[in-house]
C-alpha cells in the first residue's frame, strides 16, 4: 500500500454499473475508501485527481451494452492491466475527461492538468492509477478559457478533427457537407473547418421544430457553429431542391466543385441526400446512426460515381495511434481553444453524486442541446 | 483519303443503334463501303481490322441507356477526337475486341494482334482508326491457346485482376469472398485467385436449379474455377450456418482470418453475407449489381468493424491509367493464359451479322451459361 495514499485517507467516488440497461436503471453513485483498493505497483502509473468528465452518446451507448467496449474489442485490457487501474468491481462509466497529477511521475510534471487519452477506462470516477503513456498534457489557460467544457475536446474534437484531416484531400476554399449539424461533433466540425479555410454546409431535420425554433437553430449555426450554409434535410427530398442544394454548394467552393467529403451521424434517408452532394470519387464518413438506419449505396454510385463509404470510430484512432500523434492533435486543438477559433458547445455541469436530477434534466432539454458534464471532485 | 483505301475497296459492317433501348430493338446490323467515311490526318491513327469482341454485359446495358458511356463520362471524347474514329453516325455497340494492325504504323508492327485499350469506342465492327495509345499488344500465341475466348480477356480477366491487386494487401494463403461466382469475372477472378496463392470462396445463388444442376455447377466452380470452397447463397440465412461458413473461410486461410477482400457483383441479401464474413477492417468492392439491389451497410459494420465499400469500375482504369500499366497487365494475363494458369471461360461465336440469332441464342441458355463472341471479320 502507498504510505501517500494511507496518510491521506481519501473517500474515492464513482458512477459505475453491475449490468448493461438505461443509465437511470443500472448507473449510481458509489463511495468508498481509496485504500481498500489495489495497490498498483508499476512505477509507470500515475494519480490523476479527476476534475470533468463529459456525457458523450457513446458513453450512454456503452452502459446501454450497445455500444462495443473499445477496451475489449480492441484488446486494450491486455496492455494496460486494467486490473491495478480500477478501484472498483463494477463497470465505471465515462470515456474521456480531464484532472490533475497527484503522484510523482517519471515524465510528467506533479499538478499538471491532464486529459484521459485512452478511451474505454472509466472516468467518472474521483481519481484512478493510469500509465503515464495514457495521459495528454494540456494547457493550463484551457481550463479558463473553456471552462468545464473543455474536457470534451479530444472526444468532440478529435474526431471532428480527424475526419477532416484523414480522409480527403480537402484544401482551404474547399466545402464539406454534414448531417447532424447541430450536434457536438458537428458543431465542432464546422468550427474546425472555418478555421482551416473550409466552408461548412449542414443538413439538419427540421422535425418537429416551429418555424421560430428552426430559424434560431439555423442562426445558430450560422453564427456560432461557423456554417457557411445550413438547410433542412426535409427541404431536399425532390430533384428539383437537391439540384438547388448542389448549385448551392458548388457556389460556395472556390473551385466550384461539390464536396469531396461528407460526414454522415445519421443514416438513412440523410445519407442520400449527402451522397448526391458529393463530387465523383467522394467519401462518405460515418461515424454515427442516430436514425438506427442503414447506409443505403446504390451500384451506380459505387462504380460509376466511385463513392467510398468509410467509418471512424475515434476511440480506435486513439488507441491505435502513437502517444506523440495524439498529443499533437490535442496541442493543434487546445491552441484552436486559446486562440478562439472553435469554442466548445454549451454544458451544464452535474456533480458524480447528483446523477439522478443530471439524468433527468439530460433527457428534458429543448431544441438547442448543452450537454452534460460531471464535475467529479464534488462529493 | 487514303490511297491504300481506295485502292482495296472494303466493305465496313457493324452492330449499331440510334436510339438507346433492348439489343433485340435497337441494334441491328449496318454495312457500307468504308472509303466513303472520314480519312483520318492524325498519323498516329493506325488501322485495326477487328477479328472478335465479346458481349458484356456492360455492353448490353450501354445500348440498353442504363450504363454510362466511358467515353462521355470520363472525357475521352477530348482526347481521342472521337469524330475520326467512326464510319458511322450511329453508336457502335460493344467495349473491348482484338484484332489486326493493317496500316503502316509508328511503333507498332503491322499485322500485329492487338487488343482495343480505351473502352467505349465501339468494337463490334470490321474495322476502326485508332491512336496507337489505344492499342495493347498481344501475344500471337494466344489465339491459338485460347480461341476467341481470349478477346475478353481484358474486361473480364483485369476486372478480376485489378479488384484482386488494388483494394487489400493479400499475400498467398489468404482467402478471399465473392458472390456471382459463376459469372465470367468471378470464374475469373478465382483462377486468378489461385494463380497468387490465394483461396477464394464462392458464393453462389442456388435459385431454381435443381439438386443435379447445382451439384453439377458446384464441381464446375471447384474443378475449372479453381475456387477452395462454394457455398448457396440460400444456405447462408441463419446466423448457425454464418458461423460455420465463417468457421470454413478460416480453417481455409494460412492465417486462420476472415477475408479481408469480399467481391460484389449482385448487391442485396448477397451482400450481407459477404460483410459477415469479411474481418474487421475489411474491404468489399462492388463491381457489379445483378439483384438491383443496393449495397446495406449497417452504420455498427462502419464504425465498429471498420468495413470499407467501394467500387471497382474498369472502363474508369483503362481510361485513367497510363499505356505502360495498361500493356503491363495485358502481358500477365496473357502469360497466365499461354502457361494454363487461367482459361477463358466458355464462348460461342456469332457473326455480326448474325445478330437476331445470336442475341436469341444468349437469352435462351442454361445453367452454365456461355459468353457470346462476335466474330467480326465474317460477312
């Protein structure tokens, strides 16, 4: 046992859940003495105090059992001895957040201010041991600047950052169109392209929204999402409107060309609409299926269109890339932070214990979303 | 106009349509005197005397209106100053087709036996003026191996042969999927397969055949297909006979893997299967769609599996890519051919301008079907 962590006898909280089911039903709030639990004895881990950890989709997914543990599916269990890590018996929810270095460590310096690099761990937790090559330094001013929010960055960010950078030869004056919109993802999508010279068009569902609410959302986008055209998924269901569309988008090029990359978190009829935005030989990234609907390709579209459809899932970009190619994501958008050029969506932040009044405001918002983040010192 | 051509008075024939619609309605055949057409002043047009063009089914939907003209789609118009190509002022059917250089020629030697390169031209005819860019030189040694059948070798045989080179990093002993088996790319492909040291498996559609025609089809694809493994597509529904044809696909495989290359000429439920046994990060290139059906992709198969789908379209290859890739593969094949490694697969041959009884032929075959050859040279 550490004599730092008996001398210093600590209460350790968590979120965590026995069985798969809906958050409200399985997830609750656990606490407990931290020395009871292992003692990790790799000189290589370090004690991170968690501060936020963000309520991603994927992180509802998981508890729900629908979403595949990227600990398991990607073997990361066997690499990281998940065992010393876990304070706890039960699945600990959360996949990415950020905290502060309480022990010494080889590399890293004591109090700097950490970002969980390796997803699929459990962050909603008040503390965990985790090997050094797991975490990504960040800047200290990100904490003022973003505030909670920036504990999402690498989550949001990095896979919007990476679906524009990996994927299609995108150059400044280029466009690239997207569902989902108005998700965190795609407004952090839209954000990072503006700052890379990209314009942005969203399709988004009008659904069930009044005028007045859509035009708010569309001002939104606009402004603050960064778009360079937003429009209606239902507004391009004939010929005529989609032909509109593409005129539309091909204005906003300076090459006059249609995009060479669409990103789909949608599914469905959404994906029909961007495939026929896109250029001959576009790519078509999905990375999420909020309508539970398939990718529908025609033939046609393949062959002669030579349409690709590709996924990414950024929990496997980060934990199969090098610790060196995930910092340097993590310095390009903590920098796009400092110097405002994206800015984190909205939040509301929930301490770990009040899970139940967080899951309960969660499912009740209105049309323009925040998003939920656990402040995981409080207790 | 040309001396030698006024001299040797020809008679030029040719298979061609006016307006788009069935083969059976619009095609017909059409012959005049060929000094009456355009002299080409371009000295790198050379004369070819065409000997035999297959039927594709390409070719079949390109009269049909329902495939895009290569030469439209892709701009070769530009390039090829298509005006001095044609005798006629109709569209000539058919793609690919090999036959004689019979004018004095830059770089190449007249009386060689050449293959057509640029798809879209129209073939089915005696004769046509074409840049030497055009042309790819064949082994005179083939005719006799291979007998018409040969002329299809660079549709079919590079179809299968590119899908198996440029999509997946293969290497001898690893098995590979498709359906349409038993069509001519498939056969194909398979031989191509085993040529490389790698196994492929088959699925096949049982449909209405019965219990001797599908055993009989099954021995063809196993003995002159080369294929490791043939299985129905109806035998493939449930998860319990998935597994055990996941179970076979490995045991088939040096490395004990899925496939990581599935080959789609039908779409549909076909489809489904293939992506089932494709491993995660896989690889399905479409190429064909004989079900009308699309391609369905679940969004967890993207993002989770890290399945790609593309499409293969060889018309776009042999139009993009250079005369040295092009002359390149036509000498592999052709040396596969002349050492048996692969053999065409059945043909009958019709003349020209035996057009009504050909195209009632083909539609009225069996189980194993044959591939229609045009004999050009006949009148």
């Amino acid at each position: 046992m550490r004599p730092a962590l008996c001398k210093e006898r600590r209460w350790y909280h968590e979120l965590s859940y026995a069985s798969h089911g809906e958050p409200t039903d399985v997830l609750s709030f656990q606490t407990t003495s931290d020395d009871v639990n292992h003692d990790p004895t790799d000189e290589n881990l370090v004690h991170v105090k968690m501060i936020h950890s963000p309520w991603n989709p994927a992180d509802i997914n998981t508890v729900q059992g629908t979403y595949p543990s990227p600990a398991k599916s990607l073997g990361i269990k066997d690499n990281l001895s998940a065992e010393s890590l876990y304070f706890s018996d039960r699945w600990v929810a959360g996949s990415e957040g950020w905290g502060r270095i309480t022990s010494d460590s080889k590399n890293l310096r004591k109090g700097s201010l950490v970002a969980i690099g390796t997803p699929g761990l459990g962050t909603l937790r008040s503390s965990l041991w985790i090997p050094e090559s797991s975490l990504l330094v960040l800047s200290e001013e990100i904490l003022g600047i973003s505030g909670p929010a920036g504990c999402s960055l690498i989550q949001l960010g990095g896979t919007a950052f990476r679906m524009l950078s990996d994927f299609a030869p995108l150059q400044p004056g280029d466009v690239v169109v997207q569902n989902a919109g108005n998700s965190a993802v795609g407004l952090m999508a839209s954000q990072i392209a503006a700052s890379k010279g990209i314009s942005m068009a969203s399709v988004v569902r009008r659904g069930s929204r009044s005028q007045d609410e859509y035009d708010e959302l569309v001002e939104y986008l606009l402004s603050k999402g960064k778009n360079s055209l937003v429009i209606a998924e239902e507004d391009l269901d004939d010929k005529e409107s989609l032909r509109r569309f593409q005129a539309e988008l091909k204005q906003i090029s300076v090459s006059n060309e249609l995009p060479k990359l669409a990103l789909n978190a949608v599914g469905g009829a959404s994906v029909k609409a961007l495939i026929r935005s896109l250029e001959n030989g576009g790519t078509l990234v999905t990375y999420g299926g909020m309508s539970a609907q398939p990718v529908v390709l025609g033939t046609p579209q393949l062959i002669f269109k030579d349409i690709r459809a590709v996924g990414y899932w950024h929990s496997r970009w980060m934990i199969q890339q090098s610790h060196e190619q995930k910092q340097e994501m993590v310095n390009i958008l903590s920098k796009a932070v400092l110097d405002k050029s994206i800015e984190c969506p909205p939040v509301k932040v929930f301490p770990l214990k009040n899970v139940e009044e967080a899951l309960h405001w969660q499912s009740s918002q209105g049309s323009i979303r925040k998003k939920l983040i656990w402040d995981c010192q409080e207790i």
